[in-house]
C-alpha cells in the first residue's frame, strides 16, 4: 500500500475506534486530535493522500481557541490540493455543513460504517492512480496483434530483422514499437474526437491540474498556444501580450489576423534578464487600450518567466475580469504548479481562464507532450471554435506513447508530485549553498533579478530555476557552458552575458547535484588568475525598447518583402520576426517599425556573436514600399 489515511477528531474514543477499525480492515493510518498537528502532518508526510476529519477542531491539543467548518478543509487543500477530504462527524444536519464543493464524502460518527468508509477510501485514491490510457494501451501491445494498418514498421517488424535498421529496433525495444499504433485501433479512442479512454485520461488531468476541462496536446506549448489565440480572437481583435512571450504568441497573433498591443518587460540590464511586466503597467495598457476603442479580449502571460519570476498572478487576473478580459496563462515552466503550496496558486487555481503547459519540460512527460487547461466559465460558447482550431493544428495520427505519458505524468503528480517537489526544492537549498561556497560562482536571488519598477508587485522566484552569475571567474558564460558540456558531461538549460541557468526537476538528484558542485568548483581551481570578464559590460548601458506597430502581423506577413541590408533598413517594416539568442525576445515582428534604436541593438548582439533568428548575415526581409502604399490605401494601417 503506498498511501496514508489520516484521521484527524478531538473526541479520542472515536478517534481511536475509528484507526483500529481501518487498520484491522487494511489501511495506513496516522491519527492527531488537532488542526495544527493535522496541518503539520499534512506536510511532513506525502504519502497522505486521505483526510478523515471531524467539522470543527482545537487549534492545539491545548488550546481553547477552535478552527471551525470550512475553513478546515480549505487549509488541508491549500497545503495540498491533491487530498481526498472526508467529513466524519457527530454533525446530522446538512444544513449546518456548508463544504463548498470540495468534501469528498460525509459519514456520521453514530452509523459506524467501517466497511463503506474503507471502500469509499479505496475507490477514490484507485481513481486517481490510474493512468486509463496507458494501462489500456499496454494491454493492447502485449495482444501482439497483427498489424494490417499504419504505421508501416507493423509493431517493427520491418526493422526488427534489418541487418540496416536492427540497432535502431535495439535501441528504443520491442514495446516502443509493439505501443506505436495508430487510429485504425478504435478502442485506443481518438485525440481528435475523445468519447473513450482518452476523453476519460483527460477527465482525469482536469480533476488533478484544478481545471473545468483539460485537452492533450501532442504538438508542444506552441502549438496550444495558437490553438488559443485563434479560438479567443478574430481578425481585427486585439490582444495583451508580453513582449517577452514564447514565439508561437507572436505566430498565434498573425493566423488570427489580430492587433497586438505589446507590454514591456522589466529589464535586469546587469545580468541581460527580462523579468515580469510591472503590474502597474499592464493595468494601464488594459484602461488604455479600452480607451481608445480596442477590441480588446485577451491578456497573455508567462507565468513564471524563464528564469523563475513568479507574477502575483491572482491579482493581475482580478483586474483582467474586472474589465471583462480573458486571460492566458503560458504555464510552459510552470507545469507542477498545483502540486506543492510552496508555488501556490497555479493559474487555474487563480481563476485564470486558459493555461497551457509543457508536461515534458518540467513532469514526467515525453517531448512535445503538453496540456491545455481551461476554466473560462464561457467557454461552451466557444467549444465548437476550440475544438476546430484544435483539429486544424493537431496531427491526425498523434504518437499514443506520448499521450500515455500524460497520463502517467498526471498520475505520478497526484501519488507523489508533492514528495518529489518536497524533495527538489532540499536539493535546491543544497545546491545554493554549495555553489555560494566558491569564490567565483554565485546564485542569483530574487533582489538580483528584478529591478526597482518590481519592488511593490510581490513577485517570487521559483527555487527549482538556478541562476548563476559567473562574472568573476574571468570567463564567459559560453566558456563555463563549454567546459561543463566538454569536460563534465553536464548539459546546461540556458546563458546570458554573464549567467548560466540550470533547471531542477523531479528527476534531480543528490549525486548530479554534487557532480555539478564538483564541476564549478574544478573550473574554479583552474581558472588561474584571469580579470573579471568584460562581458558584464555588454549590458550596462543596453535599453530594449519597443517601436510602433504600423501594420497587423498577418497583413505584413503575407505582403510583398524584400532583403535589405540592416544599416539601410531604418523606418522600413518588417515582414519576418528577428530574435536574439539570448535573450530571445523578438525584437521585430512582422508589421513593426525598424527604428535606429533597434538597429543599435541588433548590431550589438551582432558585435559580440549572438545567434540571430530571423537574419541571414546582416540581411534582414522588410515590407516593399509599393505593398506599404497598397496596405495604407487599404486602410489597414494602424495608428498609436
């Protein structure tokens, strides 16, 4: 058995009746008389999955002060939202239990229902460590069926004997290719149109991820991303969106034909980050937009950032609805959200309409395995619009291995995300310490990301994303990054100028944390006596500013274009989107103003080796003057 009940009563010869009675039928059980030893059972134990408690409790063993009714249950499912709750009570009268939806089941103390309590318990953890999907997916590979059907390698019979292909049979195993099938299996339901195991696997991640609906994507983040933009939005429509969003917003923005009204991140010029957007600001963009007669109907943000910014998400989203704003949420990196309170609230939980999340960046999922949470109290209006969207980017052959790991993700999350989370964010405190023990390296705290605009916007970081400034080591952060990768085996998320970044995931460990350690401190040792780096430099008087949007991205997009040099480019606009690596941040999209500014900038990066998407050499695609004269005449110009 792999979980606890917990019974939390102050009456003792209830209590203790009531824990020989599921002991004697099977179950784990720890037992308090208090709301505080409950709570601190609660956290101290992940293997709780079950809370058996009475309607009101003491605060203490000692104390006269009492916790009463719903609030109780509210805690629990604060600290962790994944609980079973269960009302065993002297209380008769339903009048009196107010559960606010989130009890999930009621036993009165005086019918002594041993056996029901112990098959309601059962019933409730077996639903959710159940992975449906994959567990009928399995049974179907071990059928070793014949397959007359796609895909063509029929369950890899056509490389199993390959004296070409064998290794590649060898490498990945049998049951890759034997779970490898296709929609020609009914009973394995489809992605497209789920009316069986799938639709039950994502009923499933709804409950668990604290969404009305919930829908498998296997085409990444980015693709949900569109999906989204081009459900909430029509062509003319206009959106919120950080200017430090993943690319696909920006792509999102061009198949919808809508107006784009960029909010500018924060920036950390000393260490070349781009953080959150001050509250203030994207508060003022929603009253300005609003005022000018935008049809404004959606703000989008990441949440947290690359780098762990953490909004005070809950707040922004009050003020989004306040004036009648959907708001998504790019939750890409911030998947597991839900699972453990130290990252409390996730974007369902505060009352976002739409997140999307990549399962397989930070939860047991494989690449290009990601979710789409939706709670927007209005979305039947929109379903058939989603649901055509969802088809048009979606493949009508998805990889059913990667939709089985959604729903093993999902399951492994619910068991056990809060102990694994538990145990990530110790072996980040570890690594902090260890790393600030060198001389050369150190982990950059919240005060070192955020600027001053921030101060007042209670931002956070999330410890599991580590930021470490290696200015005084005398290298690059690309030579820190080589010498890891070269010399140590060690693959690294991201760098800047002067930083490197590591994700912590529920995979990390106390031994590749120490190998880590080992490596800063070998480069250390070996770095000799070099000056600080000048790199740190680069960013010191750098401001990334935001020009005009003359055209809609989708008008720019499709016109007529032509290659000019970038010195020659200057109040030209652009048809393609140009993005620095770092930060990556487009710093042009189609129908934007290329100003000198901007030039500056790009020859910056330029300067000193930065990898430009967007840009062959120094050639950069602009709108011909003969299609902005057409797209003036047209009246598809926008103003400030």
């Amino acid at each position: 058995m792999h979980y606890t009940v917990l019974v939390v009563d102050h009456d003792e010869e209830a209590r203790v009746e009531l824990v020989e009675a599921l002991v004697m039928r099977g179950l784990k059980v720890v037992s308090c008389d208090n709301f505080d030893d409950a709570c601190d059972y609660i956290l101290s134990d992940g293997t709780i999955h079950a809370v058996l408690s009475e309607w009101n409790l003491p605060r203490t063993s000692q104390s006269e002060k009492w916790v009463k009714g719903l609030e109780i249950f509210k805690k629990f499912l604060g600290l962790r939202f994944e609980l079973s709750l269960f009302l065993y009570t002297c209380v008769s009268d339903t009048k009196d239990l107010t559960s606010g939806g989130i009890i999930n089941g009621y036993f009165l103390k005086d019918e002594k229902v041993y056996d029901d309590i112990v098959r309601k318990i059962q019933a409730e953890i077996g639903e959710k460590n159940h992975a449906p999907f994959y567990e009928k997916l399995v049974r179907y590979a071990l059928k070793a069926k014949d397959s007359w059907h796609t895909p063509g390698h029929a369950s890899g019979n056509s490389v199993k004997y390959s004296p070409y292909a064998k290794d590649f049979y060898e490498f990945f195993g049998e049951n890759l290719f034997l779970s490898d099938v296709s929609v020609s299996v009914p009973e394995l339901d489809s992605l497209l149109h789920p009316e069986g195991v799938i639709k039950e696997s994502q009923e499933l991640a709804s409950r668990a991820f604290n969404s009305r609906y919930t829908f498998f994507s296997t085409n990444g983040t980015s693709t949900s991303n569109k999906i989204l933009i081009q459900s909430l939005l029509k062509p003319g429509d206009a959106i919120l969106l950080d200017r430090n969003c993943h690319k696909s917003v920006h792509y999102g923005v061009i198949i919808a034909g809508a107006e784009p009204l960029y909010l500018m991140p924060s920036v950390n010029n000393k260490y070349g980050i781009f953080g959150p957007i001050p509250k203030k600001r994207i508060i003022e963009s929603m009253d300005d937009a609003i005022a000018k007669g935008k049809k404004l109907k959606a703000l989008i943000l990441t949440n947290c950032t690359y780098d762990g910014l953490i909004y005070d998400i809950e707040d922004i989203v009050n003020e989004a609805h306040k004036r009648d704003i959907k708001v998504i949420v790019d939750e890409a990196w911030f998947g597991y959200a839900i699972f453990h309170h130290k990252f409390y609230p996730s974007a369902m939980a505060a009352g976002a309409d739409y997140s999307t999340q990549s399962t397989h960046k930070t939860m047991s999922a494989f690449s290009q395995a990601s979710m789409i949470h939706v709670n927007d109290p209005d979305f039947e209006n929109i379903e058939d619009l989603f649901q055509e969207n969802f088809n048009m980017h979606s493949s009508t052959s998805p990889q059913y291995p990667m939709i089985a790991s959604l729903d093993v993700a999902t399951r492994q999350m619910v068991m056990e995300g809060y102990s694994l989370l538990q145990r990530v964010l110790e072996l980040s405190d570890k690594l902090r310490e260890s790393i600030n023990s060198l001389k050369k390296f150190r982990v950059l705290e919240k005060e070192d990301l955020i600027n001053p605009e921030l101060k007042d916007d209670d931002i956070r970081l999330d410890p599991t994303k580590i930021t470490i400034d290696v200015s005084k080591s005398g290298m690059t952060s690309k030579q820190i990054e080589h010498l890891l990768l070269s010399k140590h085996n060690i693959q690294i998320e991201k760098s800047t100028f002067n930083t490197i970044t590591i994700l912590l995931t529920i995979g990390a460990t106390y031994s590749r944390i120490n190998r880590l350690y080992l490596a800063l401190e070998n480069i250390e040792k070996h770095s000799g006596n070099r000056k600080v780096s000048g790199q740190d430099k680069i960013m010191k008087d750098f401001q990334l500013t935001i020009s005009p949007i003359r055209y809609r991205p989708r008008f720019a997009f499709y016109a007529e274009n032509e290659e000019l040099p970038l010195r020659l480019a200057q109040d030209r606009i652009a048809s393609r989107m140009v993005t620095p690596y770092p930060p990556g941040i487009p710093l042009l999209v189609p129908g934007q103003l290329i100003t000198k500014d901007i030039i500056n900038v790009l020859n910056t990066y330029r300067d000193y080796g930065v990898e430009i998407h967007g840009m062959e050499g120094s050639l950069v695609k602009v709108v011909t003057e003969e299609e902005e004269n057409i797209l003036n005449e047209e009246g598809f110009g926008i103003q400030d």
